[in-house]
C-alpha cells in the first residue's frame, strides 16, 4: 500500500458565524485520486482551498508528507489547483499562461522549455501556444488550465469542478482522459464535485461532505452500496429508502418488518438487534420485476406501476408498493414488453442495504 | 416625441453650432498669431497632463488600498474619497486659498510662511484632490470586477506580495486605469472654477475664454477658445466611450468566491495608510477651512467669530433661493426629458431615434464653459432673446444635465425585458397603461438619481452658468465667485458651505428614501 501522502487532522474553519468546516480529518494516500463529494455549501471547496494555502487552518493540522503546512504559504506549498471558471490571465498568451508559475520561480529558459514541451505533449495543446485564452473554446481553456498546473509537478493537484463549465458529452470524455493522465503521472490528486456521478467514476476514494463534515469515506463502491446514513444514500445515486422495524436478527441475516411486508436481508458484520429501528437502502436496478410468483420465494412486494419513462439504455419505473413508492429500473429493456397495472417486485436479500436509523 | 425633438434641436445642438458659426473664418485662422491664446493652450494641455496624472495615481492608490489591503479605517478613507464628487468643484480652490494661501491659516498662521499658492502649483494641487475621487471610483469598479480567482491562481503558481501586483493585478487594471486618466483629463480640461480662483495670472483655455467676455467684451474670442477647448475634450470621449470600454477584461464568472484579503507587507502597509491619511486631511481641510471661513470676520486678520454671514445668507440672499430654484425646477424637468427620451429610443422605432440618442449623450462630451458660450450667442439676441432671464439659466442647467439620467435610464430599459410589456399588451393594455403601469414603476430609481445629480449638478456649476449670470438672474456660485474675487471671503465661505448642506442633504435624503437602487455616478 502507498503511504500516506497528504493528511488532515481535526481541521477546522469559519466564516463569521457560518462553520464552514467542522473537524475534519481524512488521509489521502500518494499517487491516489480523492473526491470532496456533496452539495453546494457542504465545505467542500473550503477545503480545497484550505489545502491550496487560500484559507488559514484555524484550527488542526494539516500535513504533506512529514511537514506540516498550516503556515506554510500558498506558492511554497507546491499544491497547484485548477479553478472552475480556470482562472486563465487574460492579459497573456497560452504560452504565458502556462509557464507563468515557472518563470516567477525563476526557472532556467531551458528548464522552462523542458516542462513546457512535455506538458503540452501530454495535453495535446501544441497547436494552441499562440492563442489568447480568449479563443479557446470551454474544453480547450480547461486543458490549458491544467497544463498550466501540471507544469509545476505539483505535489498535490487541487480540481474546484473543473468539468462543471462543459457540456454533458464534452464533460464524460473529459472525465476519462482525466482519470487515465492522473493514473499515468500518478500525481496524489484532489477533486471537487457536487456531481455524484463524477465522483464514482473517477476515484480512488470518496469523501462524501455534508454541513462541514466528512460524512462517509470510503471506495465509490462502498459508497454507492453500503452508503451509511440517509443522506448518502438519496446523495448518491437514486436510492428507494424503506424504514422498518427488525423482527428477527441472526448472525449474517435479519428479517425486517416494513409495514406492508417482511424483507429478509443477508449482510456481512455486525447486525442490528430485534427491535431496532432501521432504514433499508435498495438501490433501483436491483430489484426484479417478476411475471408470477415462484414458490418458497421470499422478499417479494405486489406493486402498482405509477409512471414510467423510457431512457434508452433502461425503463424506469415508479411502482407503488408497501405503502410508498419506489424506483425500479429495468435495463436492457428492447426484449422486454412494458409493466402496466399490477406486478410483482422481488428484492435480493444480498442487494438490500441496512442503515442504522440514527 | 416632437416636443423632444424640437427641444434637442433647439437647446443642444443649435447653441453649439453658434458658437463655430459666431466668429469669422478669420477669428479661427488668426489662433496661432495670438500669443495670449497660444499660453492658454499649451497651459491647458500642460495643466491636464500633470493634474491627470497625479489624479489618477491618487485614485488608483485610494482604490487598491480600499480593495486589496487591509489598511486600518479604509471605509473611512473610502468615505471621505467620495465626499468631493459631490461639491462645487471650485470648492477645492476656494478652500486650499484660504489654508495655504499668502495669509493662509496654515502656511502663515500657523507657520509662519508667506506662500503665494497662486499659479500653477496652487492648480495643480487642487485639481487632482478635486478630480481624484472619480479615478477612484473608477478603478474601485475596476478592481473588483477582476475575478477572484486570476489572483488566487496567481498566489497559487508561486507569486506574492509585488510580483503578484506586477504581473497580475496591474497589468489587468490597465485598461481601466487609461479609461480612469481618461474620464479625469475631460473634467480637468474642462475646469472653470478652479483655475479661476487659484491660477492667478496662469490662464488656460477655459478662464482665458472668460476673460475675453469680461475685460474685453469680446464674444468673438471666447467662442474660438472654448471651440479649442471642445476639440480635445470631445475627442477625449469618444475615446474613453468606444476604445477604453471595449478593452476591458471584465470576467463574468457564475460563483463568486469569497475574497480573503491577504495580510499586506507591513511596509505596503503604512505607506498606503501614510499616504491615505494626507490626502483624507487635505480633503477635511476643504470642508474646516469653509466652516470657519463662514464664522470668522476677516479671513486672514481678523480671526473674531461672528455670526454675521451666516445671518445675512439666511435672511436675503437672492442668489442661494435663485440656485436652489433653478436646480429644483432643472433637476425635475432633466430627469422627466431624459428618461423619457431613453424610453423612446429604448423602445420605439422613429425617424430621428439617432439623433435624439446622439445630442442626450452629447452634453456629456462638452466642457461647461462651451455649452455657456453657446448658451449666451444663442439665446441673449434675436430671435431668441432671453438676456438676463431665469428662463436661460434654468434651460442651461436642464440640457447640460440630460446625459446622465439618459444613460442610467438607457441602462435600465435594457435591463427590464420587453417581454413585461408584451405580456401585458397581450393581456389587453394600452401603450400608455403599460408604461404607466408596468414600466414606470421600474423607473423610479433611475429617475430619482437622474433628478439628484442633475440638481446637485446644477446648484454646483460655475462654468456653464458664468456667461449667463446677471444682477437680475444671479446665482449662487456666480456670486461667490465674484466674493471670492473681491477678497470678500466670509460671505463666499457661507454661501459655499450653504451649497454644500443643500447638496449634501438631497443626496442623503434621496438615499434614505430610495436606497441602494440609485446609481449617482455612472461612468
């Protein structure tokens, strides 16, 4: 395992009486790629900027490697960030842009031309030197920005929503070249984004941020599967949340009364006891439709089809079943007829998640 | 609309076409054969060129310090910047006389020197504490518009403290400190009052132009002159309005990211304040030096304080109720023709659109000495003779006026979307029911500002209204300019300091009633 590269400890910030950042701490391994993921105002790009030496640390602490960087300023840090609207200097060319930072640190011409030419290399942006950033279109500018800050072999690279200025197909192509280049340079790279989607897709890692605080980190798989509260969940992806009681808990599996039915559910480590109040998470393309009932099956729900809508790639459907509604989708929907009126939903005991109601 | 065309016609464009059609082709051709003219030019382009500068350092310096630094009391700095820009603009001269003058309060009273202030230096100094607040403003608008982030990223890439400035922050305010230099070269050219009180025998265009008139009666002169005085000054405008304007690099970016001024070097630091702080005495001295002058008996010799001025402009002073009148009765009429000529051009199709758009704006581009000029060969003979009447005072004031409330209501109607109209018209209402109903309401702000400035403008103004003054229509600020001559300070320091708290409390109470809405200085 890589060691740890960047590390937060207990940091915390605010903005007159608003707590932007409440004790946060996380460890960012070298050469991986981590996601500040939530909505806006979670504290995300505070910090973000924290780290790029923008904000003070009021409080905790705050390494790269064995040194602490609280009052270390922000150019000696070496954490180089590529801003949303990407911050080109419009008074200078692509060329000027890009090694602005070298020739403030005094680089020489040679080391200077060096760089630049393996950037641009990297970046396919050779064509584009003489242009002013003006006449580059949204994903040009955006690679420019971070050519610009690769540059400088940052030891850190910052992203603030470097995609979000794109349009959809520009900002998924994009996406991949991103996450290929960060695994190519292997540069320990922080990225911000209230775009969940992006998160998953890209990272190594995923801190899912909410009021200031680091609400969930883990893997975009463990995230996306076993979100551990409410607000994950629903943040991440489409989630049908389905509040219960627990009947019956044996190691490995609990029964859970949901008002209208009981779901058995399989899960590895500790399980709460008969009793407890619970908020099960299936995500939509996990439960089956089903043509009839098979014998001895379980975890079955009769449902009502509501509305549905076809998105190319799956149906979706919005059946209403145990008393609430909940979002089925099916995929490779071209062999199947559409589900009106009446069906019958099965829901996998191994895909139901269990969140403790807090 | 015809009204509004017949009146652009008549009282913008027809005075200045007189004053080129006044005098001979001769007058104009024997220009560089006149010695006394020659002076007065080069001294003019020489006063611009040294007031320009220095306003615009003092201006870029307040306006950086007020949004880069963290100078203690900038907002008291900031304050105290704007103050000027809404007083006589003589004031400045009238006042620096009086403290640094030959029996100045500080220079002799206080110091013991015997300085003559009058000349060029004595200008100097007063032009650019009097015209450095719009620099300010001006670049104040500029910095802040510059995104947030260029100078983050800039911080971020590895530059600080002055590397930052040179290589970021200047380079991007440029284009708005050559529009800034700009704006301020206008006012300073155009400048009347000053020079009037404080050059002495240092004549420039605009005060050479006044002496033709008054010593020699010689209208003929004065018209060339401020012709000459027109040339620069216009060119100076369309420059700053149609080049300057479209370099700006002016970022729009979705979110604005909070600002966190960095610590300044401790030395950036004091030098700033150092600086910040003389400029904001030599601006208190202006307003000291008035407040005293009006309580004191003989400025200069006899320092025992007396009521009397204050008395006599309170009791009979037909010029303070003639000014306060006029400017009323201006202010109003000037802020109902302009945004209602903006409305037109803004929403209707007529033949002469261009030309009611052309002589709104145009004002704007005239010193006040030209449009006075133009004023008095037009309408003080036949067929328009309104010699020594309220009348010509108050129309003068009304079209000198007109550019600003026309631009801000230009702005305006381009903010408020047709679609508004065109949904109530398509719901049934008339065209005049949607104007009242629907876009007058909208309109209130820029009204109300467009009435301010014309008022305070009109009570102010010195240039524009000094070839119209007589006994019978006289003026405020004609009169103490006449004081100020006749070494009566006391009562011209009443009377400016009357001018002031009338201009003052409009602006105050317009803001209380209106608030934030009103826009009073648009560049």
């Amino acid at each position: 395992m890589e060691p740890v590269h960047l590390r937060i400890i207990d940091v915390s910030k605010s903005f007159g009486k608003v707590k932007a950042l409440k004790n946060v701490s996380l460890d960012i391994l070298k050469g991986s790629f981590t996601t500040f993921l939530g909505p806006s105002g979670c504290g995300k790009t505070t910090l973000l900027r924290t780290i790029a030496g923008f904000y003070d640390v009021e409080k905790g602490e705050i390494f790269i490697g064995d040194q602490l960087i609280n009052d270390v300023p922000s150019h000696l840090r070496n954490a180089i960030m590529v801003f949303q609207d990407y911050a080109l200097f419009p008074h200078m060319n692509i060329r000027e842009n890009i090694i602005y930072g070298l020739k403030i640190k005094k680089f020489s011409e040679e080391k200077i031309e060096r760089r630049l030419a393996k950037t641009v290399q990297y970046l396919g942006v050779k064509e584009l030197l003489n242009r002013s950033p003006s006449q580059l279109s949204g994903g040009q500018q955006q690679r420019i920005a971070l050519a610009r800050a690769l540059v400088m072999e940052p030891e850190v690279l910052l992203l603030d929503e470097p995609l979000s200025n794109l349009d959809a197909r520009l900002r998924i192509n994009i996406r991949a070249e991103l996450r290929q280049l960060q695994k190519r340079l292997g540069i320990t790279t922080i990225y911000v984004t209230h775009d969940q989607a992006e998160a998953l897709a890209l990272s190594d890692q995923v801190a899912v941020m909410n009021e200031g605080e680091i609400v969930q980190c883990g893997s975009p798989w463990e995230i996306y599967f076993r979100p551990r509260s409410a607000f994950v969940a629903s943040f991440v992806g489409t989630a049908n949340l389905l509040e219960g009681k627990v009947v019956e808990s044996i190691p490995g599996s609990v029964l859970v009364d949901v008002g209208q039915g009981y779901l058995r559910l399989e899960e590895k480590g500790d399980l709460p006891p008969a009793g407890a109040k619970v908020i099960l998470c299936i995500r939509p393309e996990t439960i089956e439709i089903l043509d009839q009932t098979l014998e001895g099956t379980s975890n079955i729900l009769r449902g009502r089809v509501r509305n549905y809508i076809f998105e190319g790639s799956h149906f979706r459907y919005w059946v209403e079943a145990a008393g609430r509604e909940l979002v089925v989708d099916v995929f490779d929907p071209a062999e199947k007829e559409i589900r009106e009126d009446s069906i019958l939903l099965r829901l996998p005991p191994n895909k139901i998640h269990i969140i403790p109601e807090a | 609309m015809v009204v509004i065309i017949a009146s652009l016609a008549l009282f913008v464009l027809y005075p200045i076409l007189r004053v080129f059609t006044f005098p001979n082709l001769q007058d104009f051709l024997e220009i560089p054969f006149n010695a006394r003219y020659l002076k007065a030019i080069l001294n003019s382009l020489f006063m611009t060129a040294l007031s320009t500068t220095t306003a615009t350092l003092f201006g870029f310096l307040f306006a950086y310090t007020v949004t880069r630094t963290d100078v203690p009391f900038k907002k008291a700095f900031r304050f105290l910047s704007i103050l000027p820009l809404f007083s006589p603009p003589f004031m400045v001269a009238f006042s620096y006389m009086m403290m640094f003058g030959k029996n100045g309060l500080i220079t002799y009273q206080l110091l013991g020197l015997r300085v003559n202030i009058f000349g060029w230096h004595g200008l100097w100094l007063s032009e650019t504490i009097a015209f450095f607040p719009i620099a300010a403003l001006v670049m104040e608008g500029v910095l802040q518009s510059i995104a947030p982030s260029l100078e983050y990223a800039g911080r971020n890439l590895g530059a600080t403290g002055f590397q930052l400035f040179r290589t970021i922050t200047l380079p991007l305010a440029r284009p708005g400190v050559a529009g800034a230099a700009l704006l301020v070269s206008i006012q300073v050219l155009a400048d009347f009052g000053n020079p009037i009180m404080i050059a002495g025998d240092f004549s420039v265009l605009a005060t050479e132009a006044w002496l033709r008139v008054e010593g020699w009666g010689d209208v003929r002169g004065a018209a060339v002159l401020s012709s000459f005085l027109l040339l620069p000054s216009f060119l100076l405008f369309i420059v700053q309005r149609y080049w300057v304007r479209q370099r700006s690099y002016i970022t729009v970016t979705g979110k604005i990211a909070l600002v966190d001024i960095q610590k300044t070097g401790w030395y950036v630091r004091w030098l700033l304040f150092t600086f910040c702080t003389f400029v904001s005495v030599m601006i208190l001295l202006i307003y000291v030096a008035l407040l005293m002058g009006s309580f004191v008996k003989g400025w200069g010799f006899d320092w025992t304080p007396t009521l009397r001025y204050v008395k006599e402009i309170l009791s009979r002073s037909p010029e303070l109720v003639n000014s306060l009148s006029f400017a009323l009765i201006a202010g109003l009429v000037s802020a109902v023709f302009s945004i209602t000529s903006a409305y037109l051009v803004s929403r209707k199709q007529f033949l002469f659109r261009q030309f009611v758009d052309f002589t709104n704006i145009l004002p704007a581009a005239l010193p006040g000495i030209f449009f006075g000029i133009g004023y008095s060969i037009a309408f003080t003979r036949a067929p328009f003779d309104l010699y020594g009447t309220s009348a010509i005072i108050i129309l003068s004031m009304i079209f000198w006026n007109i550019s600003m409330g026309y631009q801000t209501g230009i702005g305006t109607f381009s903010q408020i979307s047709p679609s508004f109209s065109e949904a109530a018209s398509n719901l049934g209402a008339g065209s005049m029911k949607i104007f009242w109903e629907i876009e007058a309401p909208l309109v209130r702000g820029p009204f109300f500002s467009a009435f301010v400035v014309s008022f305070i403008r009109a009570v102010t103004t010195l240039s524009v209204i000094v070839f119209l003054s007589t006994s019978s229509n006289v003026v405020a600020t004609f009169s103490i300019m006449n004081l100020v001559s006749d070494g009566f300070y006391g009562k011209a320091a009443a009377l400016t300091s009357a001018l002031l708290v009338v201009s003052l409390s409009v602006l105050g109470l317009a803001k209380l009633a209106i608030g934030k809405r009103m826009e009073l200085f648009k560049v």
